[in-house]
C-alpha cells in the first residue's frame, strides 16, 4: 500500500520583489512531512525558513510571490487553491505558531474569546449551543495543554510567557488540524520553560498522530525532539535526513559544521567551532552552490553550477553537494 | 478590583489638577501690574459708563482691598498679619466660585460672566463644535481606514496630500473664501450670524434658517478638523495592522471582516478616545476664528470680544470653564480607556 | 562586498539599530556618515513630498532673506495710483483702502511669519526637549509631574490660551514668539520622553553607567544625538504651527502692530469687507502664501516621520 505523505513540498521558490532588488529567500525545495512525525527545519538566521513555513500557509507579506512549485497536503495542492479556500483551510487543516508568538494574542480580548472565535468559525454553523460547546472545548484543551480552566476568561497579559505559550498551542490544536507550523516556538523562554513546552509539544503531537514541522536554529532542540531534520543554508534545502542520520551520518559540509557549532549534542566534550563568515546576500546569491565562498571543501565545479538535491545514504537521506560525505580536515 | 484603584487614582489626580487650575487663574489675572480695578478700568477707551460705580462693586465683591494670599498683601508684599490667613482674596475667590458665581462683565456691565457664557453662546458652540466634530471624526476614521489599507498608493498619497494641504490651510483662511465665493459671488449661503430663536415665530422655521447659517461655519470647521486628524487615524491603522495579533487573526482563517472590525479597530479605536477627548476642550472654548469670520454668537467670539475689550472677569471665567472641561473630559477618557484595554487596569 | 550587504540589511531595521550595524562593518567615520546620509536621502525622496516641502520652504526663505531687492515699493507708504485699485502692471496685487501697494506688503510680511514661526518653534522644541529628557531620564517625581503637566497642556486648546496671554501682555514681536513659543512645546516633550526613556535601557548607556560616566556626559553623548533627529521633525511641525498662530492672532488684529506680516493683510482685507467687494486680489494671495509655506514645512516634516518612525519603517 502507498501511502500518500501528510504533506509534500515539491520544488517550492519564493522570493522576495523589492524596489530594486530580487531576494531569492527560498530556492527549489523539496520535502515532505509523515502524519505523526515531526521535522525540525534548521539553519542560520536569514536563510528561509520562516519564508517557506509562510508559504505553505500562503501568509506571504505583500513582497514575498512564490514563483514555482507545488505545495500538496493531502495530495491537494494548497497552492491551487482560492483565496477564500484557503482562508477555510487555515487553521482547519494547518495551524500556525508564530515566531513572536508571544504577541500573538489580541491585548484587549480574553484568552478564551480568541480560541472560541476560531473554533465557531471553522464549525460553520452559528448558534448559542455552538458557542457553549465552543467554551467546553477551550477549558478541555486548557487542560491538555496543562492550563487552569478556570483561567480561559483571562486577557493575555495576565499570562506568564510560558502560559501564554501553552495557550497558543492550545489555541494552534482548536480545530485538530493534521499539521502544526511552529516557528521558534521556543526562543524566547527560559531553558526550563522551554523543555516543558517542548515535551508538550511532544506528547501532542504523539497523541494525536499530528505532523509538526519545527523550526528553530537550535540544533539541540532538534535532536531532542524531531524525527526527521532538514538543514537549510542561504534559501536552499542542503541536507534531509532521520535525526540519527543527520547527526551521526550528515554528509553536507554545511550540515557537519553546524553540528560542530553544537557540541552538547552528541554529548561529546568537543571545542565549539563557531561558523566562521556570514551567510550570502540573497538578493545576490553566489553562483553555484551557494556555501561555496565558506566551504572548505569547495572545489571549481562548486562554484559554476548548482549541485543536484539527491539521495545519498537511503532512499531518505538526500544530500545537495558534490563532496557529500568527505571528511573536512 | 485594579479597575476600580486605577479610577480612583485617576479622580484624585484630576481633582488636584483642578485645584492647580483653579489657583492658577486665580493669580493669573492678579499678576498684572498695579491693582486689578485700575489695571481695568485704567484702560483707555473704557466703555464702562461709570468706573467709579463699577470699581466699588468690584472692589467690594472680590474684596480687592484684602491681602491677596495668606500672608502676602495686595501689594505683593510679605505681611505677618495672622489675619491675612483667612481673610484674603483667595478665599473669597473660591467661596464665589463654589456658588457659581464669576464676577460681572466689563464689557456687558452690569450682567455677571456666568450669565455670559452659560447662555446662548454656549448653546451656539455646542452646537456648531460638536456637529463639526462628529463629522470630521467619521471622516477621518473612514479616511484613515482607507488610506491604510492601500499603503503607498495614489488614493493613499493623494488623501495624505490633501489632508496635509488643509493642515497647513488657516482656518479662518478657509472661512474667508467660503464667505467669498458663497456669499459674495454666488450668493447662496448667507454672510454671518447665529440666529436667535426669540426672533421667530416658530420652532421650525428658527431651525432651519439656523441650520441654513451653520453650513458655512460647519464646512470650515470640518476642513480643517480632518486635516488635523486624518495622519492620526492613518498611523494608528497602519500601526495596528502590523501587529503580531493580526498576523495571527488571519492566520487563523477569519473572516477578513472580523479581522479589521473586530481585532483591529478595537485597538485602532484606543488613540482615537484621546483625540476626542482632545476636542471635548473645542466644545466650549468654541472656534474664535471661524466664529469671528461668521459672526457665530458663540463663546469663541466672545474670547475675541473679551480680548479685544480686554474684559477679563469673562476671560478667567472662560479659561477656568475650558480647563475644567479639559481635565473631566480627560479623566472620561481615562476611563473609557480603563474599560476597553484590560492591560490598563493595574 | 561587506558595505552593500550593509546597505542591504538596513533596508530591514530601523534607524537606531542600523547604527549600530553599520558602526561594526564600516572602517571610517566619514564613510559612515556618507552612507547614513545616502540611505536617508534615498528613503525621505522615496516620495515626491518632501522634495516639493523643501522647495517650497526654500522659495520663501529666499523672499523672506530679501525683502528690500524684491519689493517694487514702500509697503506703508500710499501711492499715487489711487485705492482700493484692482491689480495693474504698476501693482501686481492691487492697493489697499489708503493706497498703499498689496504686493510689497506680502514681500515685507514674508519675513516676520517666518521669523516668528522658526524662532517659535526652536523655543517650543528647546522646552520640550528639556522637559522630555529630564522627565524620561530621572524618572520618578520630576517624571510623574512633567507629564501631568504636558498632557495637562495637550488639553488646553491653544488659540484661546494664547489669546489670554495677549490681552494680559500686550501684542508684539517678543510676546508673539513667546506666547506661541511657551505653549507649543508638549508634543516634543512627550516624543523626547518615549525616545530618552528607550535609549536609557538600552545596553550601551547600561555600559557607559557602568564605567563610571556621569549623567550629562550620557545625556549630551547618547541620549541627545539619538533624539535629534526626531526633535528636529517635531520642530519642523511647530514651525506649521506656529505660522498659522501668528497668523490667527495677527488676524484678529492682536499681531504685531508697525510691521507687515501675512495676517496683518488679511486682517486689513477683512476690515475692508474685501470677500465682499469682491477685492480677491487682497486676500486670496496672502492665504495662499501661508498655505503654501505651511504646507513646505509640513511636506518636509512628514518626510522626516517615514524616515524615522519605525513602525512605518518595517512594511
Ligand atoms: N518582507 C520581506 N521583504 C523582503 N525580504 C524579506 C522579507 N522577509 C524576509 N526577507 C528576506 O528573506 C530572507 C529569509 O528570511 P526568513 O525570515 O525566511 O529567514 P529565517 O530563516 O526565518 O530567519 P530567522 O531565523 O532570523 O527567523 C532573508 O534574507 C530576509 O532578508
Ligand atoms: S557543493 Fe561544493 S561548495 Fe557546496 S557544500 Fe559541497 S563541496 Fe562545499
Ligand atoms: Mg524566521
């Protein structure tokens, strides 16, 4: 039996038109997302990630066009998609943490109305049964997210970040969509606080057999939490592969040396080697492959043309390199 | 609750406000050089008929021959006198205006001040200040809502310039060519005045002939009203759209009119109380411009009036009436603000 | 290679943190300051406003510097041409009741509305600023008071105030740049306050505390430089203000009494019922030209806002 992956990216370029300039914030990416599976997303400050989470819920700001590609959930194209479908799958289908999520609540609503409001839109039917069954689900998925549900009539600045956090998760699993975009859901929470809400993150995502695509630029968090990992660098897709993979087999230079910048995660005592150089422009990405000008391994052939998106050590492991593999001495 | 703190502490600040106010005015018109009756009547080209009448109904209702503050003679000077601690101007000052009392109009002697404004020149102003007001408020809000929601373009950078142009238009200005094309040369609006409901028969043919003599008043209030609060209205809109909470809003799949009614325009509506608080002040300190170009019998022409004849009995009774209203309209709008934005409530 | 990419991320931040961005990757003051200027100039030109606000602001200051070479006569002095005369070549803009010529009165009276409006202005931004700081920077008392009293100001409304203080003090030039000087500073003080109060968490004045600077050294060293531009905007719109003050007031017939200005030919055409007669010629101009050179001043100053206002800045 096939089956059908949760969600399939194929192929996806989105860039950015300025007054003068192209920004080519994402280039000819490829991946998928299995039901119950989660895949962190992660790579350098700038190099696209938000850009392709954004793209995938069509929330592009006015600049950002996707130019090609298909964006199949379900095996339906989102990108095909009218507005007012899309509109309707939002949140439905695929919901959203935002990457200053902690701004995401409306300052002069309470906490409950927000969630209701969603939950009642997506219902369809407008009716005061709906909206009291609408309340009794706020208040249980209070308590999944581990709220008091006493609290769903509180404003949000009542909330401590941490609160607040495991409310938008409750708020992102209101209508039970089968994929959750979280967005450095994390960043801005203190270690402790952060483990709690990944683990949250975790146990919902096991239960409810729902696909998460986690970014972050945080290696570590990875490696604790996703399944699969995808590493990206300058508006390009470099490595994909299983977590164990990734981390102990990662074949792309680029991937290697930002495993290196994270030395606790192998649990090694390693010095931290700190990724020298800053990543491209991308209004004006170098030609090739684009780490090239940073690669210690880069040889001619790197710099002229762009090196193939492809299967290195299994069917799920795919490397864009031409020296995918070879020790960085 | 935190509500009910924040209020209170609100009232108590606008209570001291008030009193500063009141203590300012107060010394104010005391300040000028020389006793305030011959500083008055001192004046060439008095039009009171009998000073010596008026200065001793002055003098003897102010108790102008009194120590000014506990303390401080009539001359500014320090005194010792224990006396002075109760009985001095400021005392008394206060005792009349606890009664309502003002004092009696130099200009219009022998009518007292609170007759002068609380009357039908108050009626005037509110009437013609709070029609403009309501209107340039809508104007500018559905303007504002516009031009934000097509930033940067020609409908957005045409309405900022021509807002902009009616900024920096003066509004008597405004007033002038109205004056000039409808009345002068086209002769469809008449040359001034507020008609005085005594003068007619009727109810109805009072209103309209003084709805008739508002239009002109009224159009060049609103001009220069929504040049003011146009940019205002603009920003707060942009402003709100970007936020984090909007983002999420659509995120979420909402219909877009709940978006902008319901997310966005209740924070877009906050600054905005101010703004009407702000014009809660234009109420009743009037439009002296456009009422001096109209001849709009309102408290703004008769701040003209009172400066020009230099009555400043009526003055001090105006400013004190102006800055009352400032300071309760300020706390209204406090409050307002309290019961909308929860964040407020500490 | 590192300056355009400079140049490239400050398209996405604001004003304050691109300082700093730039501060890091470009080797030489002077070049830093080139590029400042560069990418200022590029985003207050990036509409065609405030181009046309510095044109217009200059037209008139040229007028204003050289009353004397442009007005063909004595703006007091009647003329033989005869009154109340309808525009000729002799008098471009007509004469008035006592024959005196139009067109040298708005010359002449170019000079007092931008004079008062500019040193009107510069007084109210000095008081604001002073104000701002010392409330945003101490804190505490001083702050809870000061903005008591500027919201207090905000309140008020001006033309009344200033009307008040007229009638107390008598009209003049002094008076006029104090009277409008003194009540127009709240707008800048509250703005200051914001900005000094932001600038004083922010890191680099946490550092230069902690090495021991004093307080005027990081009022005169951080704090000033970084809400100069803003106050100079405010500034900028104060001048509106105060034009139309002085033009209000001078209107009403409490301006300055000897000297021309624009208000004071309006004044003269409204007491010669010259929306009436139909004499456009008397006031149509003078309006005009307070328009116009408020309209520079607010071009200009809206300008400034898109450059510096950060919220506007991040779409
Ligand atoms: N609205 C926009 N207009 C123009 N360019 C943009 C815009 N948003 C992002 N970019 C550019 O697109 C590129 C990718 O940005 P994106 O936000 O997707 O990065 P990111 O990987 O999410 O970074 P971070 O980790 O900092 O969130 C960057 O080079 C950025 O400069
Ligand atoms: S393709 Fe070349 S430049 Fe790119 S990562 Fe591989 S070796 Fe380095
Ligand atoms: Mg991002």
């Amino acid at each position: 039996m096939i089956l059908v992956a949760l969600l399939e990216v194929n192929d996806l370029s989105t860039h950015y038109f300025l007054k003068e300039s192209r920004v080519r914030a994402v280039d000819n990416v490829s991946f998928t997302v299995e039901r119950g599976k989660m895949l962190g997303l992660a790579g350098e400050s700038g190099c696209g990630k938000t850009t392709v989470a954004l793209s995938i819920i069509r929330m592009l700001p006015p600049a950002g066009k996707i130019i090609t590609g298909e964006i199949l959930l379900d095996n339906i194209d989102l990108l095909k998609k009218s507005k007012e479908e899309m509109r309707k799958t939002r949140w439905l289908d695929v919901s959203y943490v935002f990457q200053y999520a902690m701004n995401a609540f409306n300052p002069v609503m309470n906490v409950g109305e927000q969630i209701t409001e969603v939950i009642i839109e997506k219902g369809g039917i407008k009716s005061r049964s709906i909206k009291k069954e609408a309340w009794k689900q706020v208040r249980e998925l209070f308590e999944i997210v581990g709220l008091d549900p006493e609290r769903v009539k509180n404003y949000p600045h009542e909330f401590s970040g941490g609160m607040k956090q495991r409310a938008i998760i409750a708020m992102a699993m209101a209508c039970n969509p089968k994929l959750l975009i979280a967005d450095e859901p994390v960043t801005a929470l203190d270690v402790i606080v952060e483990k709690k809400i990944l683990n949250l993150l975790k146990k919902l995502q096991k239960d409810f057999n729902l696909g998460v695509i986690f970014i972050t630029h945080d290696l570590s968090v990875i490696a604790e939490s996703c399944e699969e990992v995808g590493i990206m660098y300058a508006g390009k897709l470099v490595e994909v592969g299983s977590a164990t993979t990734i981390f102990h087999n990662g074949a792309h230079p680029y991937t290697k040396m930002l495993i290196k910048a994270f030395p606790s995660i192998l649990g090694e005592k390693t010095y931290i080697e700190p990724l020298e150089g800053i990543p491209p422009d991308l209004a004006n990405p170098p030609t090739g492959c684009r780490f090239h000008p940073r690669c210690p391994l880069a040889i001619d052939e790197c710099k002229k043309k762009v090196p193939f998106f492809k299967q290195y050590s299994s069917s799920r492991h795919l490397v864009a390199c031409y020296r995918a593999g070879e020790k960085i001495i | 609750m935190g509500f009910r703190r924040y209020i209170i502490r609100r009232a108590i600040d606008s209570i001291i406000l008030l009193m500063i106010t009141v203590i300012f005015n107060f010394i104010l018109f005391r300040v000028m050089p020389g006793d305030p009756t011959t500083a008055i009547l001192g004046r060439s080209g008095s039009p009171v008929y009998n000073p010596g009448e008026y200065r001793t109904r002055l003098i003897e209702r102010f108790g102008l021959n009194k120590a000014i503050l506990p303390f401080i003679d009539k001359d500014f000077q320090i005194t010792p006198d224990l006396n002075t601690l109760i009985d001095n101007q400021f005392v008394v000052y206060i005792q009349k205006l606890l009664v309502g009392d003002l004092g009696i109009s130099f200009n219009y002697f022998p009518q007292e001040v609170s007759y002068l404004i609380f009357g039908h020149r108050l009626l005037n102003t509110i009437l013609l200040m709070g029609l403009s007001i309501v209107l340039s408020f809508l104007i500018a809000i559905l303007l504002g809502t516009l031009a934000s929601s097509k930033f940067k373009s020609k409908t957005d950078m045409t309405l900022i310039f021509t807002t902009l142009t009616s900024y920096s238009t003066p509004v008597f200005w405004i007033g002038m060519l109205i004056v000039f094309f409808c009345y002068g040369q086209l002769g469809i609006l008449p040359y001034g005045g507020s008609p005085r409901i005594e003068e007619y028969s009727d109810l109805s043919s009072w209103g309209l002939d003084y709805l008739y003599h508002m239009i002109g008043p009224l159009v060049t209030l609103t001009i220069s009203f929504v040049g003011a609060w146009f940019l205002i209205a603009r920003d707060q809109m942009l402003g709100v759209f970007t936020e984090d909470y909007i983002t999420t809003a659509r995120a979420k799949g909402l219909k877009e009119r709940r978006v902008m009614f319901v997310h966005a325009r209740k924070n877009a509506m906050l600054p905005m109380i101010s703004v009407l608080a702000l014009a809660m002040t234009y109420l009743v300190s009037g439009a002296t411009m456009t009422e001096t170009v109209f001849n709009w019998n309102g408290l703004g022409l008769l701040t003209y009036e009172s400066v020009y004849r230099q009555d400043y009995p009526v003055l001090q009774g105006l400013l004190l009436l102006v800055a009352a209203v400032a300071i309760i309209s300020n706390f209204i709008a406090d409050l307002i603000y309290g019961l909308l934005d929860p964040r407020i409530r500490y | 290679m590192t300056l355009e990419f400079d140049i490239d991320v400050i398209i996405m931040t604001t004003s304050t943190q691109i300082e700093t961005i730039s501060e890091y990757l470009v080797p030489t003051r002077y070049l830093r300051y080139k590029i400042r200027f560069k990418r200022f100039w590029g985003l207050y030109t990036d509409s065609p406003f405030g181009l046309i606000g510095l044109y217009l602001v200059i037209f008139f200051l040229v007028i204003g510097i050289t009353p004397q070479i442009l007005a063909p006569y004595d703006p007091n002095i009647s003329m033989t041409g005869g009154r109340n005369a309808a525009p000729s070549t002799a008098h471009p803009l007509g004469t008035d009741r006592i024959g005196r010529d139009i067109f040298s009165q708005m010359i002449a009276g170019t000079q007092i509305s931008l004079l008062i409006g500019l040193t009107a202005a510069f007084i109210a931004v000095i008081i604001g600023t002073l104000f701002g700081i010392v409330a945003g920077y101490y804190g505490g008392w001083s702050d809870t008071i000061l903005m008591r009293l500027t919201d207090f100001f905000i309140q008020l409304p001006q033309l009344p105030l200033m009307l008040v203080f007229v009638a107390l003090f008598g009209p003049g030039v002094e008076n006029l740049i104090i009277i409008i000087g003194l009540l127009g500073w709240t707008g800048t003080s509250r703005m200051v306050r914001a900005e000094s109060l932001s600038i004083k968490e922010r890191a680099f004045v946490e550092a230069t505390r902690a090495v021991g600077a004093s307080n005027r050294h990081i009022i005169l060293d951080h704090i000033l430089p970084n809400v100069l531009p803003l106050v100079f905007a405010n500034m900028i719109l104060g001048v509106v203000n105060a034009i139309i003050s002085e033009s209000a007031l001078s209107f009403l017939g409490f301006g300055v009494t000897g000297q021309w200005s624009w208000g004071r030919v309006l004044y003269e055409a409204r007491r010669e019922d010259a929306m009436i007669t139909g004499a456009w010629w008397h006031f149509i101009p003078p309006g005009i030209c307070i328009m116009l050179v408020a309209l520079g001043f607010a071009l200009i100053s809206f300008s400034l806002n898109e450059v510096l206002n950060p919220r506007l800045r991040e779409r």
